[in-house]
C-alpha cells in the first residue's frame, strides 16, 4: 500500500469509532496543551526576572559602610560611617575596567508641591549614578558637575513622585520643596518598576551629593566627604569575581586595615545575585515543561491501550487481509498510521486549546507570558513520538499475526 492508501484506510479506521478515537486524543491534546501553557508561563517568568535585572544595572557592585561592635554587640551594616568620595574617586582612577564610580548617600523625606506633598526616598548623588545604574532621564536633562561643584538646588524626580506631585503634567522646570529646601526639577527619570524585594524604583528623588549632604541629610560625624555606599559598575566582560577582589584589596589599603582585621565594609555584588535568579528561572521553566510532559506520556499510554484493543477487535480482519496477500509490513504501517494521526490530530487540536489557555492566563490572571514558536513545534513533535512509540507495539502485535489463528479467532 501507498502512503496516501495507508492514511486514507487509518482514517476510515479511526471515524468507525469516533467517540472512542476522541477520547484517546484527549490525553495527547491536553498533555500538548500543557506543555506550550506552561513553557509560555516559564518564558513569562524568565522575561520578568531579566526585567528586573535590567532594572537593578548590569556588571554592578555596591559597597555599603561596615558595622561597628558596641560592648560584643555587633550592629548592623552601615553603622559605621566608613566610604568617602575619596574612596569612590580612587575605585575609578586605579582599578581597570570601571565604568562609574558614584558614591551616593540616602535619606528620606517629604516633598511639597503647592498643596500637594509625599513621603519618598531622596539621594544625594553624583553625575555618574545615572551611568552606574543604567538610568535614562526620560526629559528634561541630568545632574552636571556644575550642579555637583556649586551644590545647586536641582533635581530628578522618579515617576512616581511626579505623578504623585504633578499627575499628568511634566514636572521639569517646577518648584519642589524638600524637607521646606525649595529645589528646581530639571529632569524626569525613566521608569523603571519594582526590584526583587517589591520596592518601588520610581519612588525617588535625586539631588547632588554636595547638596544633600548639607543642607538635606546632615553632615555624618562631620566628615565632609562621607557617603552611604558606592555603585560601581564594570564594563563588558570583566570578571566581576576578580572585580570584587580588586576593589576589596583597594579599599583595604585605603583604610589602612591589618591583615587580622575584617574589612570596615561590605561588597554586594548583584551579578551573582543576577546568576542565581537566572538560574531559578531556568529551573522553573524546567520543571514546568517537566510536568507539562507527564501529561503526554499518558496520553501516549493511552494511545496503546486502545491500539491493543483495536488490534484484539479487528483480529480477523488482520488474518483476512494476511491470507489475501496483504504483508506484514503493510499491516504494521496501518496500525502505526492509526496511532500517529491519533496524536497528531491530538497535537494540533492541543495547540489551539494552549494558545487560547495562554491568552486566557494573560487577561484574566495578569500573568505575563511569552507564547513562542518553537514550543508549539516542539509539543507537536514530541506528539508524533509519542504516537510512535506508543503504536509500535500494538502495530507490531497486529503485523506478526499468523493468518490462520487470527481467521479462528472468535
């Protein structure tokens, strides 16, 4: 027999018990139906993560002030006063591969505009924070070096403090007050979302350093030069392990520490943070398609259930097409025919019922996902071995079937 014999007899086979062949497609169309839901979910997930990432800057370390030890009492990071500009100056100038060096200081406060005010997060910064953090200045422009030198009252407003303070109208060039300090906004930064622990980004406010340190935030323990931490952002292709030793053994020697001594700060290095949710991502997705795929290897187990008894139905007719000159091999591809289209119908109509589940997901639960082509490929062709594999058998069975018992049988 042909190929286009073969199916057109697997067909006929197949709507001589519809509701029978349709209940054995049904474990193939929702086993592929789960692989490409959660495949698009575990993509979802991934893109969120990598938001995220983006958000937070690439090839990026902060280094935070050390703790201070009270009577055995260990206090906690940044209770001593330990990072100077100096330090963040001697980071860019001797270290290879630093892009920006900002050192920064927070504080937090409220902003009046007119009647309206809000409670938010204010930084005194430098030019090379925005640089440091992979931020854009949605309008207006940056804090300069002329603002930093002359301790100028200017500022970046994040967005939700705009939209807080001024709603939908552009806020560069208004009049803000910070802690009662009337300040000129001259920019409006870009948004960028939440951070890993749910913290709004855009809920902020930039000033330069020079003039948060002093008439914003105080002086610290009256050094001049004292910040809060330090953003230090890498350039491409710097190992940020060796980076992070680099800095520590700098600032070590700035700080004239002893080799006994711990270090008077701390380095959080936010690649490693980034490796480590891009590998939980990469094993969510894993185990989502793992568990999606359970799905299809019972609908393959049902594909051969009902193949055994098809065979078992249609014995005689298996002894009657052998006697008549029919070949084995002609046999074994019929059955094999009737548990391929089983699954591949069962796939295609799966594809639909994913994509529709997948929009489904999106709308009505807010879930962000990511449908790509090469899962819906994937889950139809892991159908096709499935029906394979699992029609080999009973085909198998069918084929090598001796004509004359199979014409006794009753």
């Amino acid at each position: 027999m042909n190929p286009l014999d073969t199916t057109r007899s697997a067909l006929r086979s197949l709507r001589a018990n519809k509701l029978r062949s349709a209940l054995t497609a049904l474990g193939i169309i929702i086993g592929v139906a789960a692989v490409i839901t959660m495949l698009a979910v575990g993509e979802g997930a991934k893109l969120k993560v990598a938001e995220q990432l983006k958000s937070l800057g690439s090839n990026l370390m902060i280094v935070l002030p050390g703790a201070v030890t009270s009577s055995g009492v260990r206090l906690g990071s940044g209770s001593r006063n330990t990072l100077t500009e100096n330090d963040a100056e001697a980071i860019a100038s001797e270290l290879p591969g630093v892009l920006a060096s900002a050192p920064a200081m927070r504080g937090s406060g409220q902003i009046v505009n007119g009647n309206l005010n809000w409670s938010t997060q204010i930084f005194g910064v430098t030019p090379d924070y925005l640089a440091a953090r992979e931020w854009r200045v949605a309008r207006g422009r940056a804090i300069d070096e002329a603002d930093t030198r002359g301790s100028a009252k200017v500022a970046l407003v994040g967005q939700t403090v705009a939209d807080m303070l001024f709603g939908g109208t552009d806020p560069t060039g208004q009049i803000i007050r910070v802690k009662y300090v009337p300040f000129t906004v001259v920019g409006l930064l870009a948004p960028k979302g939440q951070n890993f622990s749910g913290q709004d980004q855009d809920d902020v406010v930039l000033i330069p350093l020079g003039t948060a340190r002093g008439r914003i935030l105080g002086q610290a323990q009256g050094r001049l030069r004292t910040v809060g931490h330090i953003s230090v952002k890498m350039m491409d292709g710097v190992d940020m392990k060796t980076a992070e030793g680099q800095v520590r053994e700098l600032l070590r020697q700035r700080h004239r520490l002893q080799p006994e001594q711990d270090d008077d700060f701390n380095i959080r290095n936010l690649s490693e943070i980034v490796a480590a949710e891009q590998a939980a991502s990469q094993v969510l997705s894993s185990l989502l398609a793992a568990v999606a795929s359970v799905s299809l290897l019972v609908g393959g187990i049902g594909i051969m259930n009902i193949m055994l008894v098809s065979v078992t139905e249609r014995t005689r007719e298996i002894g009657l097409r052998l006697a008549v000159g029919a070949r084995q091999r002609d046999i074994l591809t019929q059955f094999l025919a009737e548990a391929v289209i089983l699954s591949l119908v069962g796939a295609l109509t799966g594809v639909a019922l994913g994509i529709g589940g997948t929009q489904a997901l999106a709308h009505f639960a807010d879930w962000q996902v990511v449908l790509q082509a090469n899962a819906i490929l994937i889950s139809v062709a892991s159908a096709g071995i499935v029906g394979v594999f699992f029609g080999w058998y009973p085909a198998r069975k069918a084929a090598r079937m001796a004509p004359i018992e199979a014409l006794r049988y009753e």
